[in-house]
C-alpha cells in the first residue's frame, strides 16, 4: 500500500474512505471539515506493524491531495453521498 499513488482526487477519496472505515477511531480519526473544504486526520499514536505504518503515510499523502485540490479550486465541496461516502462535487 505504501506505492499507491494517490495524486488524482478520485484515488486519493477512495483511499481515506477506506481508512476511515478501516481504521479504529482511537488509533486514527479522519473527519470531514464542517465547512465540508477539508479533510482532517489525527493519530493516536502507539505502536503499529510495518503494514500499518505505510498505510498511514498513504493516507496523509491523500489527505494533502484532498486539501490540495480543495484548496486549488474554491467552487470544490466533499459531501457524503447516500451510501455515506465522501465524494467531491463543484458548486454551481
């Protein structure tokens, strides 16, 4: 996991959708901003096995992709879709 590319939106979404489920809350919590701009990732830290490590830096490279793009392009907005998935739309 730790070679997946994450540089286009579409994969990098797919990827903090998956660690957002995947992932225990205490050990990583992913939210979405309020103002629905930005994706936010915090650690619980502790110990992890190498798998785990390079999931991590997976998910801060997508989270950096998200925000990246959000920030790049203003009419962006990540709303959660019926089937509870984050998904980027363009404000009309």
């Amino acid at each position: 996991m730790a070679y997946t590319n994450v540089e286009n939106l579409d994969d990098a979404l797919a990827v903090l959708n998956g660690a957002h489920r995947a992932f225990r809350p205490d050990f990583c919590q992913i939210t979405r901003d309020d103002d629905g701009r930005g994706i936010t990732v915090d650690w619980g830290g502790g110990y992890a096995t190498r798998e785990i490590n390079g999931a991590t830096t997976v998910v801060y490279r997508a989270m950096m992709t998200v925000n990246g793009a959000m920030k790049a392009d203003p009419a962006l907005r990540l709303v959660v879709d019926h089937k509870g998935w984050w998904v980027a739309i363009r404000a009309a």
